[in-house]
C-alpha cells in the first residue's frame, strides 16, 4: 500500500520538470530558427551580389546588373529592403583589367519578438564582391 502511495505522489514530477524545462527548449528552437534565418539570407545577397559583379564583368549596363541582382535575390525590384549600395567604376569608365566592385545591403526584421531585443531591429546585413572587368 505504501509502494502505491509513492507512485501517485510522484506521478506529477515529470509535469512540472517539462513545464520547466519547456520555455527553455522553445527559447532554443526559435533562436536556431532566427539564426538560419539570417544566415540563409547571408547566404542570398552574397550569391546576389556575386552574380551582379559577374554582369558587370562581362560588360553589362547598370540596369542589366541590377536586374540580376534582384533577380539572384528572388525579390522584385519595388522590395525597399534589398538596397544595390555600390556599383563601381560607373558604366562609363569600366575598362578591361580594372576591378569592378558590387555592394548589396539588405533590411532583415526578426520573426520572433523576444530576439528582437538583442538584435537590432531591423538587422543590417551587408555583402561585397569585386571582379576584374574581362
């Protein structure tokens, strides 16, 4: 009778070491969610602006440039958060030999409320590429 007794009076530890142990394990899954979130995005506007320093190579306009790099992004060029901040030398002085850099800056805004008040709100993300004009 005193073995059954224990078992009842322990049935609701593991409760409340789950409902303890809970906002932790959710605070982790978002944070990890968030960081691949960022990175993913990294990754996107440094292959954007890889690919746009790569039209500016090979001899494209400005416009085909930013075409494409709006293009290698997925975005439309109306999306105010993709900002194209360098394309150096202008069209007009780009000769072979001479490096050709690309800038891309994108506006990141955090999903999840909490990290936003570590990160910075939005999260500025910048990427840079220079190719030699062919």
């Amino acid at each position: 009778m005193d073995v059954m007794k224990l078992f009842r009076s322990q049935r609701g530890q593991a409760v409340v070491e789950f409902a303890l142990v809970l906002p932790l394990l959710v605070l982790i899954l978002f944070g990890v969610m968030e960081f691949g979130r960022i990175f993913h995005t990294y990754i996107v506007i440094t292959n954007a602006a890889r690919e746009g320093a790569r039209l500016g190579a090979v001899g494209k306009s400005d416009s085909e440039i930013k075409a494409g790099i709006y293009e290698a992004a997925m975005l439309p060029e109306s999306d105010g958060r993709l900002q194209i901040t360098k394309l150096e030398p202008e069209e007009s002085l780009r000769v072979p030999g001479i490096p050709f850099e690309v800038e891309v800056t994108y506006y990141l805004t955090p999903v999840t409320p909490l990290f936003s008040s570590f990160l910075p709100n939005p999260v500025v993300l910048k990427a840079a590429t220079v190719m030699r004009v062919e």
